[in-house]
C-alpha cells in the first residue's frame, strides 16, 4: 500500500512503526507460506517483501497481517492493495529504490529505508538468499541512478516552476513580502518550504492530518529564518484568505481542497487581490471548479510537467528508467541460472549414479581386478560420462536464462528422469 494507492487514512492506520518492525516481520515467517520477508515502512507507504513457497496462501498471510495490525478489515484494506510477482515485484522495488515511486520523484531518503528494512530482515534472520539478492541489487539500481542521472532534482524542480511561476503572477520576480499557505507536511511539502524560503517569502502556514509534522515542517523554516507557523487543518479557509499562495500536495485520493473552502477564504478578502493555488497532488487535492473563481490561479501538475525546466527532469526519470530496465533483465537472468544450480547438480548427480553403478556392475564380474586397474577404468568412465554432460550442461545455462528458461528446466528434468535422483547423489 503507498499514496499511489490508498488515502491517507489507511496509510496511517497500516503504518508500521520501527519498534514493529520485528515482530510483524519475523511473525509472518513463522507460518507455513512465507520462507523469507523484510517490510518497508515508510510516511506513504507500507511494503511487504516475500519469498515463498505457494502465492496465494501466501499473500493470505501477508494480508491477515496487515489486517490484524491495521485494525481494517480485509475488504477494506484489500481494495487499497497492489500485488506484485516475481519479476513484477524486483522492477518494482527497484523502482522504489530509484526514488520513481516516490511523492516527489527522485528522492533519496527511500534508499536509506530500504537499507534499514534490509538490515532489520537480516539481523532477525528473516532475509534468507532471496531477499539478500533482491535488496542488494535494488541498493546498487537505486545508487546507480542517482549517480549516473540528475533524478534528484526531478522533484525540486516542480517546485521551483510552480513557484517561479506563482511570483509571476503575483507581479515580481520574488516572493518578497508574500504570505503563503502549505498543505502537506510530507517531501513536497517540505521542498515547497524550502522554496519559498529562499525565494524571500514573509511568512509560511503548515497544515498537515497530523499535526506533529506540521509543526516539525514550520520549525525548519522558522530555523531556515522565515516566520512560520503550524495551524489545525479545519482552519484552512480562514488561513487561505491571508495568503498570496497556497501550495498543496497530500498525497490524498480525492478533493481536499473544496470549492466551498476557497469562496469562503475570497470572501474575507479583497477581492482585487490574486490567490495562486499551486496543486502538485497526484491525484489533485483540489476541485478542478476552483479555477473558474475569479481572481484564483491554479497552477496543476500536468501544466507544470511541460515547462522546458520540468521536461529536463522527465528526461533524468526516462534514464533512470533505462537503468532500471537493464539492471532488471540483468538480474532476472542471473535468478533464472540461480534457479537451474540445484537442477545441475542433479544432472551431475545422475552420471555419479551412472558411473557408480557400471563400476559395482564391473567389480561382480572381475572381483579379483587390480585397485590400481579399477581406479584408472573409474576415472576413464567419468570423464566419458563429464565429457557427454558438459555441452548440455552449458547449453542448458544459456537457455535458462531466457525468459522461457523454465520450459528448458522441464525438458532437462523429464529426459534425465532428475526427480528420482536423491539430492544427496548430486
């Protein structure tokens, strides 16, 4: 579950604090289904990882648990859930780890989380070799992207547009002397501060669902030396009709921002002053009516994504993408050849079976054969039988590691009959 997916209401609810982090974790492992779990925690989202042995008993547990620590129901909570499989969930947590799925795109707090989700999997004993290979290379992607590409500053960048364009309309080239209102203490909200900030503005209001980040967002500006302060979200209508700006970003599924909300702030205000609404929510937090009001600029995401600035940006994610691309199929194709180890092993077993048996069946005929003989006629017999399994051996590898390479471990393990052979042979 992340902000692309549910409310803020249920992400809260579901949110998993770092002291239960552990125990929801290694609860998980403890049942039958799921051999291997680490969970992402983060303000916007909440994510399992899992290897396990049947997916849909599996994902039962996953959910049950999240529904018992969430106190929703499984309906509820299930229709705010994205499942991912395979292939599927390494592009996606390499996604993550690139900051692409992040509120404000490029971020690199995510890397962190996802390092300390892995180390807490680790030190518990949760993460066996499967997640150890997943989040390893989910680390190196997300390293790689934010050092081979500008991503980082995909997000600051609609920021800086919306607001550049906010003084614009407001006459200046600054914000100098401006009051402005920020809805959503979360990364953007907290670029939007920084911005204003430093583009002179006099005074900031922070509003958030919970207060305590609030706070914490204004007491940064108020250090960064900008008047600011926190105000309980209800009052936001009395707090708009102060303000030159007010930017929003919530990460909410829905209007946050009414029609109702901003005619009551233009009525206590004069009504020749200009309001800039910069609407960065995806989905938008406010009610598209609003930007027929007079006087009342709406500044949304999709417009501010076609500025020359904000389309450089896009061209950082297209590259980060590119790598996430080529570092997925990487990946991918070394789990495939991963896969087939055991089935190898199993192949070379049969010709130790092979070997073994023509020598005991050589011994009953020739009992009194020299040792010095019968180890010469051993080693002859198995590199007849290495020297036959080797091309197939290494043919078998190569195609493993396609996309259909599993149709090739079926055909190995039907003509060499490598179900009955014992693990112990291989």
């Amino acid at each position: 579950m992340s902000h692309h997916s549910a409310p803020v209401a249920l992400l809260e609810a579901a949110a998993v604090a770092e002291s239960d982090r552990d125990a929801l974790t290694e609860e998980l492992t403890t049942g039958a289904h799921v051999g291997e779990a680490m969970i992402v925690a983060t303000c916007n989202r909440v994510e399992v990882y899992a290897a396990v042995g049947a997916f849909h008993p599996a994902l039962d547990d996953v959910v049950g648990l999240l529904s018992r620590h969430s106190g929703l129901s499984l309906d509820e909570l299930s229709r705010h859930l994205y499942v991912r499989y395979s292939e599927s969930a390494a592009e996606h947590l390499f996604s993550v780890a690139s900051g692409l799925d992040s509120m404000v795109v490029g971020e690199q707090q995510i890397i962190g989380q996802i390092r300390t989700a892995y180390q807490s999997a680790s030190d518990i004993g949760t993460a066996g070799t499967t997640l150890h290979r997943l989040a390893q290379q989910a680390l190196h992607v997300g390293k790689r992207v934010h050092t081979e590409t500008g991503i980082d500053s995909a997000g600051a960048s609609v920021v800086s547009v919306a607001l550049d364009r906010a003084a614009q309309i407001l006459d200046g080239d600054t914000l100098d002397g401006r009051r402005a209102v920020v809805l959503g203490a979360g990364a953007m909200g907290g670029l939007a501060v920084a911005h204003l900030s430093r583009n002179g503005i006099e005074h900031i209001e922070v509003t958030n669902r919970t207060p305590e980040r609030a706070e914490r967002l204004s007491e940064i500006a108020r250090d960064a030396g900008t008047e600011a302060e926190a105000f309980p979200i209800d009052e936001l209508a009395d707090r708009v009709a102060g303000a030159d700006i007010l930017f929003t970003c919530t990460g909410a599924v829905g209007t946050v921002v009414t029609l109702g909300d901003v005619h009551t702030a233009l009525s206590r205000r004069d009504a020749e002053r200009p309001l800039v609404i910069c609407d960065l929510g995806m989905p938008r937090d406010v009610d598209p009516a609003v930007a027929g009001l007079p006087g009342v600029t709406v500044l949304g995401i999709e417009a501010l994504k076609a500025d020359p600035e904000t389309s450089a940006a896009a061209a950082d994610a297209d590259a980060a993408r590119t790598i996430v691309d080529a570092e997925l199929d990487a990946y991918m194709q070394a789990e495939r050849m991963a896969g087939v180890g055991p089935l190898i092993g199993r192949l070379r077993g049969r010709g130790g079976q092979v070997v073994a048996a023509e020598m005991r069946r050589l011994e009953a005929r020739l009992p009194d054969l020299d040792p010095k003989d019968r180890d010469e006629v051993a080693n002859t017999v198995r590199r007849v039988v290495d020297k036959l399994l080797h091309p197939p051996t290494v043919r078998f590898k190569e195609l493993a590691a396609r996309p259909d390479g599993e149709n090739y471990a079926e055909v190995v393990r039907t003509l060499f009959d490598l179900d009955s052979v014992d693990e112990e042979a291989s």
